[in-house]
C-alpha cells in the first residue's frame, strides 16, 4: 500500500528528508492493513550485508513502526534475512535504522513493517550495502 498523498519510487532515489514539509517519500498512511511492505529491485544480483532504513514520522498519522522483517529474493521465492544487529534495537523515525544481516546474494529485498496502531509507517529512503 502507498499513501496517495506519497510515492513509492521515492523510498531509494538517495534523497534524505525527515521534515513533515517534504514530500520525498514512501507512507503506508491511511493503509487498512496492520503490516505493509516496500522492495527494492536491483536488476541483477548483488550481495547484501546491511539495510540501512530512513524511517519518516510526523507523530502523528506516520510513525515508527511496532517492528519490521527484512526479506530477500533468493530466485525462487522470498526468504526472510537473519538478522545480526539493529541500531537502534528499536524502530525510530528521524534516524536511520541500521541493520546488519548475514550476507546474501538477492535481486531484490524487502521490509514487511508491523505498524503502530495508531498510525502507519513512513520512509524516506531504502538503502542496502555489501558490508
């Protein structure tokens, strides 16, 4: 789901913006669902070691999410990632979220976020490195 107030082709065009009064970025707001999930497509295999998460919050209808799982296209189908270390341990909006998982080969990954009841999720950017 994407608000239709945002775009989803905004969650990795390497642009960081956490003021409510930018528009550059993903929002799942208003989303009738409890999780949604956003991915990026890298069009060729790459090796993927950490995914860096800029989570958008305006304290109000988007805010950090209750937790999220990190997931990766192994060819056939997606598997989830193991995660190694989250910095902070905690999702937090206006910070980047960093998460160290054990290396894996994938075309595309992905973050399933479980949002806050009274809210939905937002992000400003998706990144993912090789280390």
């Amino acid at each position: 789901y994407t608000s239709p107030f945002d775009k989803i082709e905004e969650v990795n065009d390497g642009k960081v913006f956490f003021s409510s009064n930018s528009r550059n970025r993903w929002t799942a707001f208003a989303s009738p669902n409890e999780t949604d999930w956003v991915q990026i497509d890298f069009g060729a295999e790459k090796t993927v070691g950490r995914v860096d998460m800029y989570i958008f919050g305006d304290g109000a209808g988007v805010r950090s999410p209750l937790g999220y799982s990190l997931i990766y296209w192994n060819g056939s189908e997606w598997t989830p990632m193991d995660i190694v270390s989250r910095t902070p341990t905690q999702p937090t909006h206006g910070m980047v979220n960093s998460v160290q998982v054990k290396p894996v080969k994938a075309s595309k990954i992905g973050v399933t976020f479980k949002h806050d009841s009274l809210g939905r999720t937002g992000l400003t950017e998706l990144m993912a490195f090789e280390k």
